[in-house]
C-alpha cells in the first residue's frame, strides 16, 4: 500500500508541475504547448487519484490549472484569428498592411496570397 501512496504522490507532483508550466506556455510558446501541457496535467492529475473518490489538494491544483491553461490559450486563439479576420476585412488596416509587407518584403499581402493555394478565407 505505501508503494501505491507513493505512486500517487508522485503523479500529483508530475501533473503539478505540468500545470505550472502550462499557464506560462499558454504566452511564451502559443497554440500547441499549453494544448499538450495542460491536457497531460489533466490526466495524470486524475491518474493520482488512484482509488479515491476526491482529489488531494496538489491534485485539485493541477486539475484547475490545465483547465485553466486550456481556456487561457483558446481565447488567446480565438482573439487572434477574430484580429486578423477584422484586420484583413477593413480597407485602410489591409492597405497599411499592404504598404508595411511592400517596404520589408517588396511584395504585397495581395501578392503574397496568390502564391498560396485556394485560400476563399483571405481573399
């Protein structure tokens, strides 16, 4: 029993950790890290339960955190396409846009749309 106790703690500490570290990579590394981070916080907070019908205290933690850090990055996602889809709808932003991508890249957003495959979306 005390092998099984310390397999426990061991997962509540691992999805603790993974949790803290969902939270930061929800700003420093978008999309797909917090994704990973968090869900794996999720399950093996949920594994450290073991038997019990209540989580522990580092295990509530972690479980609060990967939910956290899940709904943190999805309205960061969600924020972000709404930017760009406003951005490349409106006349003025896209021909400021237009003129930035010109001068660094000698190449208009135009331009640059037509080399990519059918995008309906963008155009």
């Amino acid at each position: 029993m005390k092998r099984e106790a310390y397999y426990m703690k061991r997962l509540e500490v691992l999805a603790f950790f993974l949790g803290a570290v969902a939270i930061p990579s929800t700003l420093l590394i978008p999309v797909i890290a917090p994704f990973i981070f968090a869900s794996m916080a999720i399950v093996f907070a949920v594994l450290s339960k073991g038997g019990n019908m209540k989580f522990s205290r580092i295990g509530k933690i972690a479980f609060c955190l990967g939910i956290a850090a899940i709904i943190i990055n999805i309205v960061y996602l969600w924020y972000a396409v709404r930017t760009l889809s406003e951005t490349l709808s409106d006349p003025a932003a896209r021909a400021q846009l237009n003129e930035t991508l010109y001068r660094q890249y000698g190449m208009t957003l135009d331009e640059l749309l037509e080399q990519l495959p059918s995008q309906p979306l963008l155009k």
